[in-house]
C-alpha cells in the first residue's frame, strides 16, 4: 500500500456534500486529514489518501471530475 500527499480545495457548491465519505466508499481508499479549515463559502483539507495505487489514481480523477481542486504535494507516504 503507498499514498500520496495532497491539498484538495472545495467550492461553495461542494462545501455541505459529503465528499470525502463518497471517495472512502466508492473509491477504496483510506485519508487521513492532517490539517483542515471550511467555512460557508469555501474549504481545504491537507490530507494522504493511501491504498492501491489504481484506486488512488481513480480517486484523485473523481475529485477532479466532482469540482475539487487536487494539488498533490510532492512527498509520497510510503506504509
């Protein structure tokens, strides 16, 4: 299992759907939020997603595809 490190910022519009819970179920992948702040109008999570790294590359494009900025951050988290 590897991961990657990543900052995913959330528009207005994604801000109350429950984004991370559909990337857990539907994605089989594992976040661990290291940092956070959301507010009404916008939100970011400093987060590693680890699992497969299929599952990780299917993820990140969902994200993308929802709306969500994915800046990955360079260091890969290695379990």
């Amino acid at each position: 299992m590897s991961g990657v490190r990543m900052r995913l910022t959330f528009p207005e519009d994604l801000v109350r759907e429950p984004v991370i819970a559909q990337l857990v179920r539907d994605h089989a992948v594992e976040p661990n939020i290291r940092r956070a702040n959301v507010d009404e109008v916008e939100g970011w999570i400093v987060c590693e997603l680890s699992g497969d790294a299929a599952a990780i590359e299917s993820a990140i494009s969902w994200l993308r595809q929802k709306g969500v900025r994915v800046d990955l951050l360079g260091d890969v988290v290695e379990s």
